[in-house]
C-alpha cells in the first residue's frame, strides 16, 4: 500500500485526520498505525508531516449486482 503525506495544524487529532483523508473516522487507526514514531497524544503538534495509507479502490462488477442496478 502506497501512501500520500499530510502536514499537521494546530488542534489536529487522528480521528479530525481521518474524516479528512476518508470521510470517516473509522481510518483513524490505520493513519497511526502508518506512523509509528508518533505518540499516542490526542492532539497532535503542528507541522508534523504524517504518512496517509492511499485508500484501496474496489472494482465492482455489474455482474455481481442485482438485475435493478445493472
């Protein structure tokens, strides 16, 4: 998995981050998982530059969609 950077601001916290990066809060875990060397603080200092896992594409088939979607 590839991956984009984002530089830090003041106030910025992972889960602030992720919905961002994602849209979702939920990728706020694979954001600090890329960036082991940062601590764990709740919010996180300015300018810090972080790695951002680039999300996966997932290619859907028409075939494997209902007649209705197709």
């Amino acid at each position: 998995m590839s991956n984009t950077t984002y530089i830090t601001k003041a106030g910025d916290t992972w889960t602030g981050i992720s919905f961002k990066a994602y849209g979702t809060i939920s990728r706020a875990g694979d954001i600090s998982d890329a960036n082991p060397l940062v601590g764990c603080s709740a919010v996180l200092p300015d300018g810090l530059v972080l790695a951002i896992p680039i999300q996966d594409t997932v290619s859907i088939s028409s075939q494997n969609l209902p007649p209705w979607k197709r």
